[in-house]
C-alpha cells in the first residue's frame, strides 16, 4: 500500500478508536455543497462526516467491528462519527434526510452495539441531554418529595392533637 493510503487509513482508524459511536450512510447523489453544510451542522455537536472508500475503512475498523458491518459495505460510504452527543447528531442526520433527500442511513456503532436505521431514527426522536437529565432529576426527586411531604402531613397532624389536647385541658369543667 502506499504512503499516502496508510496514512489516510492510520488518521481513519485513530478517529474511530477515540469516537463513541459511527454511523454508516450511503451518499449517492450529495453534492459537494451539501455534504460541506452537513458537514458543519455535524461539527457542532462534535461529529465528523468522512467519505473513504470502504476499502480503507475496512483497514481501519478492528476485526470484530468489521464484520458487524461488513455487509452494508457495498455502496458508496458515508462515515460519521465522534464522541459528542449521538442524539444531536441523529438528529441533525435525519433532519438533514428529511430536508434533501440524499443520505440513506445503513447501520451505526454506539458503544460496541449495532444500530439498524430505526435505531438510529429513534435515537433522533429522544430529547436533547439537558432534558434528560431534567427528567432524571424529577424521577428520582418525586418519591424525596413524597416523602418529605408525609412526614409533613404527620408533624402537622400531631400538632393539631397536642393543640386538641391543649384547648381541652385549658377548658374550664
């Protein structure tokens, strides 16, 4: 192989060990201005769309992720990966899709799982991580609240008896 191609390889395969997940898309008909635009829109949220030849992305993948996805390899490739927000880049995939109707997912990567196309569609239809975390917050606060709320209720209970008990004892017989 020579110098040039091992080192677009090498630079490939030291961004898919440090990215979190990868999504494979078939390209056919994306005009240069519109991969450059996507390209920014990705950028944003940390990601980065490649297009290599599947030659060198089967360089560039280990063993074991290679035949994951060795079988949608067949058509012009598209690689998008990074180690951002994976829901924000389906996202802007899907949207980007919808908008120019150019890009075809295939299959993606997140964390050692592979990801059909529906996967990748329900990733961008979950909401952005600050809400998330917002919803976790309020799952695991709600009982905390409950709780706290009970014993309220219990104190002030109590208080009304010994207020009871206090206004029958202050009563003249």
């Amino acid at each position: 192989m020579r110098l040039e191609k091992k080192a677009i390889v090498n630079e490939l395969r030291a961004g898919l060990e440090r990215a979190s997940f990868v999504i494979l898309m078939d390209y056919s008909g994306l005009k240069v201005r519109q991969g450059e635009e996507l390209r920014r829109r990705l950028a944003k949220f940390g990601a980065r769309l490649n297009i290599v030849k599947n030659s060198f992305f089967k360089l560039a993948l280990p063993e074991n992720r290679r035949v994951q996805v060795a079988d949608v390899l067949t058509s012009p490739t598209a690689i998008v990966f990074g180690s951002g927000d994976v829901v924000e880049t389906a996202k802007v995939l899907t949207g980007f899709q919808q908008d120019q109707r150019v890009l075809t997912i295939k299959r993606g990567l997140l964390d050692g799982r592979v990801l059909s196309p529906a996967d990748v569609d329900t990733l961008s239809k979950l909401p952005a991580k600050p809400v998330l975390f917002g919803m976790l917050v309020g799952v695991v606060a709600a009982p905390m609240m409950q709780l706290a709320g009970v014993f309220k209720q219990k104190t002030a209970s109590l208080v009304y008896v010994l207020k009871a008990v206090q206004e029958k004892k202050e009563k003249p017989q």
